[in-house]
C-alpha cells in the first residue's frame, strides 16, 4: 500500500469513542457514561476529528480534584480547535475523574479513598476508581500516538511548573517522548527512570504509546495568566506531533502566527520525597525551588495539643519541585518532592 493510501485511508476514518462519533472532518462534543460497578460517571469529551491525516492524540485533565488549570486550558483547547486545521485525530477529556474533580477531594476520589494516578491501568473488576482508570485506558488510550496529561499544583501544594516522561527500554518510543516533553517549551523536564508505577503516563509508555505528563500552575491557580502559559505549551506540542501546521491559526483568542519559542530544557530526576510522619501543624522552611541539601531540616510539624515537635529533613540533595502547601498533615502526606540534575 502506497503512502497515498494510506493517507486516503486516515482521511475517511470515523473516530468514535464510547456513544460518540465524529466523521472525518467534523468535531462533536458530549458526555459518555463510564460504568464503575457500584455507580456510573460521565465522563466528558471532545472529538476532533481532521480534515487532513495524521497521528491520534489524547489529553486529559482533571484526574484530580483542585487542579484546574488542565481542566481550563483543555475546554478552551476543545472549543478553539477546528477540524479543518488538524491532521488527524485528536481526543480531549477536560475532567477524566468526575468524581474526584467535582467532589473537591483532591488527590483521591469521595467515593472510594483512592488516587487514581496511582492505579494505572486499573482493573475492570477492581474497585470505582480502579473501573474508572481501566475505561479511561480502554475506551480513550486505545489506538492513540500519543498521550499528554494536565496536572497542576492543588489547592494544597506549591509546585514548579515541569513536563514528565518515563523511560521504557524502547529507544524510539523514549526518543519521541523524550521530544514530546521539550517540546512543551516549559524550562524542566523530569525523567523517570522506569516507566513502573501507577501512573497514567508511565502505564501509557508501558503500551507503547508516547506519554508525557504536563504540570502548571500551583496552589489551585487557574489565573488566565497560568492557562494561558499551558495552552501556549499544548499548542507546541501538537505542532510538533504534526497534528498542526507549524504556522497557522494559534488559538481563539491569540493572533496567527506560530506560538512563542521554547526555552532551553534542564533534565531532572526523582531523588527524594519528604513525608509527614506525624499529625499536626505544617511550619515549612524552605519553599518551592529552593536549593536544598540532605538533612537540611526543611520545617516542623507542630503538635497542636501540646505535644513533641517533629523536625522534618530533606531526604536527599537538590531542589524541591513541589511542596505541601496545607497547614494540617497527617502520617503519610507529601511534603516535599526533590529533584536532581539528570547527567
């Protein structure tokens, strides 16, 4: 078969997903219901179908709760982009978790306890959120290119805008990712060893699809400002996948013309993670990109009831990427993430 049949092929594909459709050539928008077992959720969703062929794309936002800024910059994605500019196929899910996004519980979901980003694929026999991570795989990631997706700082934490991707062994596929995350144009880029874990982009990267994760904005900001900065990013990254021309219409409200250039890329690793071991009061001393060293001491945890002060001390040596910004921790709670230069 011919590149020219091929391409033929990709232009008269129907894209559907779940209940909904699109035809080559057209966008359709709506809500599918994602059975969990105990209960359903709609889970709602952007169909772009292109005019021109191309790779299929995915994004997400909303995984969590109190991270708005992915969810806000993937509705304005969806409603900005016309078929007509795009090559090939791009899906959009603003808010892939229903129930932790609009039940404002954060990091895990009100109906079960439980992070979704950390059960990825899930299990179809499994619990709510474990249902909820294997129809997301199922239904949106099945036959995507590519997958990007939107976290940011919740109300609870600070955090420094990053790009994430994971190494697989696979020379080609860590390449394209590696590529997809500086494409972003966002200043760090952390690399994950492994591609083991819950994680919806590492379980992305373990299927052979190419995965980033996109973080912006901190402490619930959802400022236009702050969208406007991951829409400038997710614009890039679709040129850069080719589901754009490299210059062209750029966004509902910004001139044409190609978005702005990207800076230079520093590569980070994972090296610590400091945990409150103790309930109580959070003092930090030592901020979101602060430079830190190994025993540092980082804040206290102050007993409300009078009891023991606990020093809390960096865990390793390099910057913190992202810090517990709530007052009240628990055993257990992150609070603070750092990472080192990648050699």
């Amino acid at each position: 078969m011919t590149n020219d049949d091929n391409d033929a092929r990709a232009m008269t594909r129907d894209l559907t997903i779940a209940t909904l459709r699109a035809e080559p050539g057209t966008k359709t928008s709506g809500s599918v219901t994602a059975d969990l077992g105990t209960l359903t959720t709609d889970v709602p969703l952007t169909l772009i179908n292109g005019a021109h062929p191309g790779p299929r794309l995915v994004i997400t936002g909303g995984m969590h709760g109190g991270e708005f800024t992915g969810v806000d910059a993937a509705a304005r994605l969806a409603a900005a982009l016309e078929p007509g500019e795009v090559h090939g196929q791009i899906v959009i899910c603003p808010v892939a978790n229903p129930p932790a996004a609009y039940g404002g519980r954060l990091g895990v979901s009100p109906v079960d306890g439980v992070n979704i980003n950390r059960v990825f694929p899930g299990d179809p026999d499994g619990g709510p959120t474990e249902r909820l991570a294997a129809w997301l795989f199922a239904t949106l990631l099945d036959g995507a290119d590519a997958y990007a997706d939107l976290h940011a700082g919740a109300i609870d934490l600070t955090l420094d805008d990053f790009v994430g991707y994971r190494l697989t062994g696979d020379a080609a596929l860590d390449a394209q990712a590696e590529a997809m995350a500086r494409s972003v144009g966002y200043r760090d880029v952390i690399v994950g060893l492994t591609a083991d874990g819950g994680n919806s982009h590492a379980a992305a990267a373990r299927q052979g699809i190419a995965a980033i994760l996109i973080e912006t904005g901190t402490a619930g900001d959802r400022t236009p400002a702050t969208v406007r900065r991951l829409l400038d990013g997710l614009y890039r990254l679709l040129r850069h996948i080719g589901c754009l021309d490299p210059a062209g219409p750029y966004g509902d409200d910004e001139p044409s013309g190609p978005a702005p250039a990207p800076r230079p890329v520093r590569d980070w690793v994972w090296v610590g993670l400091a945990a409150s071991e103790a309930t109580g009061l959070w003092y930090p001393e030592a901020a979101t990109g602060d430079e830190v060293t190994e025993g540092q001491v980082i804040g206290r945890i102050i007993d409300p009831a009078g009891g023991p002060e606990h020093k809390v001390t960096a865990t390793a040596t390099g910057r913190i990427f992202y810090g517990m910004n709530g007052f009240t921790v628990a055993p257990g709670a992150e609070l603070a993430a750092i990472a080192a230069p990648h050699d």
